[in-house]
C-alpha cells in the first residue's frame, strides 16, 4: 500500500532519510518532501553548508531546532547511515513533539556506484566512501525510536513507491528472502523488483534427500555455529540459498568447485528457509545471494548466481584486499560523516 509522505495534522514532523549516496534521496526529496499539501519539508543537509564549514553537525543540528520550533517541518538528506546519526535527530524532534519519520532506501550498492560515477565536481563521491557507507549502512526500526519507517523504492516510472512495515534486521525478524535473482521471474542481480517477491510456501514440504547445503567442502552456517566460524576463520565466503531456487541450484556446483579449488579459503551456506534470522541479519532480500567476511569484516554482499569466471575473479580481488586500507577507509567515513563530509545523496 503506497503510503503518504506528507506530514499529518498535528504539529511539524522531522524526516530523516537513510541509504547510500546517490540512491535517489535527494530527488525523492523533490518530488515528495519538498511541496506537499502541507507546505512542504524545509530541506537540512550537511551538503549545503561551504565545504570550509566548521562544525557542520552542530550547524545542522541548530538549522531543524529553529525550524521545529516555529513549526516548520524538516528533511534531513544525509546517508544517515546507523544510529549515531540518527539518535540525535530522534532525540532533538521529539524534544519538539515532532514526528520523526525514518524513509529508508534499502541499499543497491552497484547502482549507487554507476550513478554516482557520472556525477560531477563536488558532487561525486570517491568510490571507497561509498562502499564504506554501504558497510556502515544499518536498516532503521521503530526499536530505534523513530515513530514510523518507511521503504523507498523506485517506481520504474521515474517516480517512487512508499511502503510501511519495513522488515529490520535484527534476530527473530525474517525478511523477504524468496526471491531467485538471477533469470528467474525475469529479475537480474541487483534488480528485483519488489512486487514480485515471492514469499515462503507456508506448509511446504521440506526435502528430506540431500539439497544444495550438503557438502564435504562446504559448512552449512547457522546461528548456532555463526559466531564461532567467523571467530576462528580470517576468510569466510557464504552462499545464501533455498532448495526451491533454480539459480541457487545452478549456482551450487561452480560454488563447491571453487570451495575445493580453495582450500584455505572456508566456504559456508546459509539455508535461509531454516535460517531466516541470519538471512535477516544480513538484510538479504533476494537469492542467491554471496557475501565475504575477512577479519570479521564483510566486504562484499551482492545478489547473483556468479559463473566461474567472475567467482574467481571476485575471490582473488578480496584476497589482495588491504584489511588495514579498508578498516582505516571506514573510519575515516565515520569522521566525515560526524563532522559533515560531503554525502550527496540524490540520484
């Protein structure tokens, strides 16, 4: 059910949009905040102050308190990417009664990058600042505070499509994981579209034969055995699944083939029908999807039944990968962003 942006009667609201730069936040401002029936959000973003701005979050923080307090209500476009952006927020709007909406755009880190490549000057953001984000990038919940959550998508129409009831990403919550990303339904990876979700068959059967999980190169990861595997291993590969999905089945054998080829390397697989709360934590949305771990860190979590080549290709960039770069690469996004960094956000 597409859901109203504008605010409600009863007092400004405070809009804090979340998701990587260049995934559409400042246009679905434009489009939706900016001009409603209300007499529109006023927009508040660390992007506009002078990059020799000092301060920029106390600045900003300042900007939605005048605004809040004389009624006015307020977008703040940032990538807003965990709770240490967003508390204060939370906390400064309901300091003024305000409602204190979380729009949040769930992330597609490959289209980020191609629109944010294409930008120009300031407003093109240096690639590891975006992967960085994309590591930082947490799901909102109403646990966190806000009053409301709502999904951004685009429409296909150059429009986009609010929805409630945004699934987090926490234990217990399972997410939409029945999706076949690669050639099925027509959806390639990175490209699902939401509508055509197709849920778990509630009563289905469950094969008792051997399935794609079963291996002798491969660990079958669960909540149970998570935490120790990713203790005890510095290079973890996982191939989320389910027994229904042609392309997870496809992609199975080119899996177990590279799982032998590295041997030093730890293959895992999640069955993400039986473990819904770790498919959750991963915020995985659509299969098969494969995700790296090095050092406790992920890395890499991308939908798509990769072909031989390009899994090769793919272990061996993570395998050059510098920890210490990445790890330093992190942190300073971290800085930037609590001092106010750029974060172009539109699309």
């Amino acid at each position: 059910m597409e859901q109203q942006t504008g605010p409600e009667r009863g007092g400004p609201q405070l809009a804090v949009l979340i998701g990587l730069q260049a995934a559409g936040k400042s246009t679905f401002y434009r489009q939706r905040l900016a001009g409603d029936r209300n007499g529109g959000h006023a927009l508040v973003s660390k992007d506009r102050f002078p990059r020799s701005a000092r301060r920029k979050q106390q600045r900003q923080l300042r900007l939605i308190d005048e605004a809040l307090a004389a009624g006015q209500s307020v977008a703040v476009d940032n990538t807003n990417p965990s709770p240490r952006e967003w508390s204060p927020l939370i906390a400064l709007g309901h300091t003024h009664g305000a409602r204190v909406t979380a729009y949040w755009f769930p992330p597609d880190l490959a289209a980020s990058l191609r629109r944010n490549a294409v930008r120009e000057g300031r407003a093109r953001v240096p690639e590891v600042g975006v992967r960085a984000t994309h590591q930082q990038l947490r799901r909102p919940s109403p646990a966190d505070g806000f009053d409301a959550v709502l999904e951004v998508r685009f429409d296909g129409r150059g429009g986009f499509a609010v929805r409630a009831g945004v699934p987090g990403a926490y234990p217990g919550v399972p997410v939409p994981v029945g999706v076949c990303c690669h050639g099925c339904a027509g959806n390639g990876p990175g490209n699902v579209d939401p509508d055509r979700v197709v849920p778990r068959r509630q009563g289905a059967a469950r094969p008792d034969a051997p399935t794609a999980g079963d291996s002798m190169s491969t660990i079958e990861l669960t909540k149970e055995n998570f935490e120790e595997t990713v203790s005890e291993n510095d290079f973890i590969l996982i191939d989320f699944w389910a027994s229904w999905c042609g392309p997870c089945r496809s992609f199975a054998p080119v899996y177990e083939a590279a799982a032998e080829r590295h041997s030093d390397l730890t293959f895992t697989k999640v069955d993400t029908e039986a473990q819904q709360e770790l498919a959750a934590a991963f915020e995985v949305q659509s299969i098969p999807t494969l995700a790296i771990i090095r050092d406790r860190t992920l890395v890499y979590a991308e939908p798509g039944a990769l072909p031989e080549s390009d899994l090769e290709n793919l272990i061996g960039q993570a395998r050059q990968l510098d920890m210490d770069e990445v790890r330093r690469a992190a942190e300073a996004q971290q800085a930037a962003q609590a001092d106010g960094g750029p974060e172009s956000a539109g699309a």
